[in-house]
C-alpha cells in the first residue's frame, strides 16, 4: 500500500512539472546577476558577446539565434558552460563559483510563477 501512494504521489510531481514546463514561451531578454545585483540585460534578438566580472574573474556570455549561452568561465569545472543555449522564459545559467546568473524572461509572461501551499 505505501508503495502505491508514493508512485501516485511521484506521478503527480512528475505529471505537474511536465505540464508547467510545457508552459514555457521562448523569452526576448536575458538579465544576468553578479549575487543579488542586476548587472545586464540582454536583448535575444540583437546577437552579441558581453562580458562580466564575476568573483573569480571574466564570465563571457553569447547571444545568438534567440538563445543565451555561457560561453567561458574562470570556474574549474565548467558547467555553465556545458549546460549550453537557453531560450524559454524562466530558464537559468548559474555559475556558482563566479557568482555569475543569467535568466531568460519574456515581456509578454503572463501567468503564475509559483504556488505555495
């Protein structure tokens, strides 16, 4: 019986990101943080290479084709870099040792952001 609830309970969590995820609509901009301050935000129209000073050093990010990418880092691993081209309104780039985030945004996002309960 308990493993029956917890299926059920996986399929609904797995049921409701599935939906929430195909609500997604392709963003126009990009806004990239250094911590908690708002330090550019990119037009995913115009492409274009910016850069930002991060923690650690350059963080070099790539507009094109209506996508935002992280196209080098000072970090050791790489996994903003790896993670490759966004596009979809609410989709993030973090690259945590530089304290570098970039987040894709549309203007025309209606809707709710999230649900406490």
């Amino acid at each position: 019986m308990g493993d029956l609830i917890l299926i059920l309970i996986l399929g609904l969590v797995s049921g409701s990101l599935l939906f929430a995820a195909s609500e997604s609509k392709p963003g126009d901009s990009a806004i990239v943080w250094l911590d908690d301050t708002k330090k550019l935000t990119l037009d995913l129209e115009k492409n274009g290479r910016y850069s930002i000073d991060g923690v650690l050093g350059e963080t070099v990010i790539v507009v094109e084709e209506k996508g935002v990418r992280i196209e080098s880092s000072p970090c050791t691993n790489h996994i903003c870099v790896k993670m490759g081209s966004i596009h979809l309104s609410g989709q993030m780039l973090i690259c945590v040792p530089n304290h570098v985030t970039v987040r894709v945004q549309s203007s025309s996002q209606v809707g709710v952001d999230g649900v406490t309960g």
